[in-house]
C-alpha cells in the first residue's frame, strides 16, 4: 500500500494499562500504542502499532498479510510482530467493510472479544493467512475499532520449557484491562488462553468532537468506560488530498445502521478470573519465553 496521507488521529499512550492482578499492579502488558487512520487512493485505512510486554516472554519476528477470504488475491493489510514486544495492524477499512467473514465477535479461543457495540455495529473478523490469529474492524458513524489477536505457540527450539503452554491451554480464559489517552482513543488489552492462546490489543478511535468526562470502572468485573465525541473525518490540515468516504457510508455498506445524530458508545472491558485459577494462568504466563505464530 502507499503512503497514506495521515489524519490528525495520531497519539501515544504512555501508561500501565494491563495488570495481571485484581489490584491494579503487576506486570505490565501494553507500554504504548499509537493509532493512526488515512487515505490511500481514496480507502480509509487504519491501524496502530502497539509496544507490548509478555514479561520474560518474547514474540516472534513475523510479518503476515491480510487477504480477502474470498479472494485471495486482493491484499487489505497485515499484522506485525517483532521480540521488541512491537504488535502492528493495518487494515483497508473501505474493502473490509464489504466483507463477510468469519464471527468478529470472538477471540480466537471462542470467547467474546472485550468490546461492546452500540446496536447495529457488527465487528468484522478476518483470519490472518497461515496463522491462528484473527484481524478486527467495526465501523460505526463516529467511531472506528481495530482490533487484533495474535495467536502464539511456544518455540521448542529456543524455550528450555514448554509447560506454560499447555497449562493455558487447560484453562480458559479472557485477562483485559482497558487504557485510555484522551476521551479520543481508548483501548483494551490483554492475555486469552484456552485452545488458543495469545496476546489480544483493541483501540477505538473516535473521529473529531470535543473531550467528555469518562466513566472509569472499579469493580473487578465486567465493566465498560464511555466516550463520546462528533464526527469530522477530513484530510490532513493544509491536504489538497480529497475528503475520505464518511464513516456513516462504511458501515451502512456492511449492514449497519447507526445513529449519527446521537452520541455512539464503543465500549471496551476489564475482563479476568478469579480464585485459583487466576494464580495458575499467573504462574505460567511468568514462564514464558520465546514464542512462534500458530
């Protein structure tokens, strides 16, 4: 894809937004993410690049392309990972839009992802070729998620031990934490183990409007903390370049509906286990190492 002409959505966290305990401490998982969404040839295309940490873990150097399941021939984007704890998406937002693909409602272990869409956004899920991992999008009229789940296996050839991975995979589970930078972008990240184990990161950016207060949540459960904002999706300021499509127009062609005269809320969830269980997914995530793709 060509360079894209960036829109003025590009931000950095810079905070603790995953700890792998009921108290807020710990292990951090995601050090920083940057979002950023811009037109190439007319497309919407977005993204972020996430640093993330796996603690003594590592993962793998690999780049993937994102192709239509439907027709592989046509490219919308990739992941990428790196041991320097970088996790990259970028998808052509316009092309995936049309697609319909696998459940973008769950991970890859078969539970929800930890998002919540106002009525009528459908998550799109689009698998990652010759990976386990899966890509996701939802367009709404004022907001766009991307979302990615990297599926990770152990590598026998460089971990002197591989029982991390098989004691995740015996116990299921989702372990999100949601971030936040400014009422704009915000996220959730995280560990999901069970059949299929890996490191999942979403970020929601919401298009142009002012700062709202946010609702942070406190209890060690499900929760969602909300942001609003207008839309105003425009090329670069001082771009000759002609306006991006709408957000409105992207979902409406896949199938949504949403409101644009109304504050839209894409919510997103701390999610973990509790008891024994909890403290065994810690013990072994606290053994990983290096790990591959599945």
């Amino acid at each position: 894809m060509k360079k894209m002409n960036k829109i003025s959505m590009l931000a950095t966290l810079g905070v603790s937004v995953l700890a792998l305990n009921g108290c807020g401490s710990g292990t951090q998982i995601v050090k920083s993410l940057s979002f950023t969404a811009g037109q190439d040839n007319g497309h919407l295309v977005a993204g972020f690049d996430a640093m993330v940490t796996l603690g003594q873990g590592s993962l793998p150097d690999a780049k993937l392309p994102i192709y239509n399941p439907k027709a592989p021939a046509q490219m919308l984007g990739y992941i990428e990972t790196n041991p320097s704890g970088m996790v990259g998406v970028r998808v052509d937002v316009t092309e995936a839009t049309k697609l319909q693909t696998t459940d973008g409602t769950l991970l890859p272990n078969g539970r929800v992802i930890p998002i919540t869409l106002p009525a009528g956004v459908v998550p799109i899920g689009i698998p990652v070729i010759n990976s386990n991992s899966k890509v996701y999008i939802a367009v709404g009229s004022q907001n766009i998620m991307a979302g990615v789940a990297v599926t990770l296996l152990a590598d026998t050839a460089s971990s002197a031990s591989t029982d991390w991975l098989r004691v995740l995979q015996s116990l299921p589970a989702n372990i999100f934490y949601p971030f936040q930078l400014n009422p704009n972008l915000k996220g959730t990240a995280g560990i999901f183990t069970g059949d299929k184990v890996g490191v999942g990161v979403f970020a929601v950016q919401t298009i142009g409007g002012g700062p709202t207060t946010p609702t942070t949540p406190n209890a060690p459960t499900t929760t969602t903390t909300v942001f609003a904002a207008k839309v105003s999706l425009t090329g670069a300021a001082g771009s000759t370049a002609p306006k991006i499509v709408s957000l409105t127009h992207l979902a409406e062609v896949n199938g949504n509906q949403p409101a644009p005269s109304s504050p839209e809320v894409f919510g997103v969830h701390t999610q973990y286990p509790t008891g024994s269980k909890f403290s065994r997914i810690q013990r072994a995530l606290a053994k990983v190492r290096h790990t591959q793709l599945d």
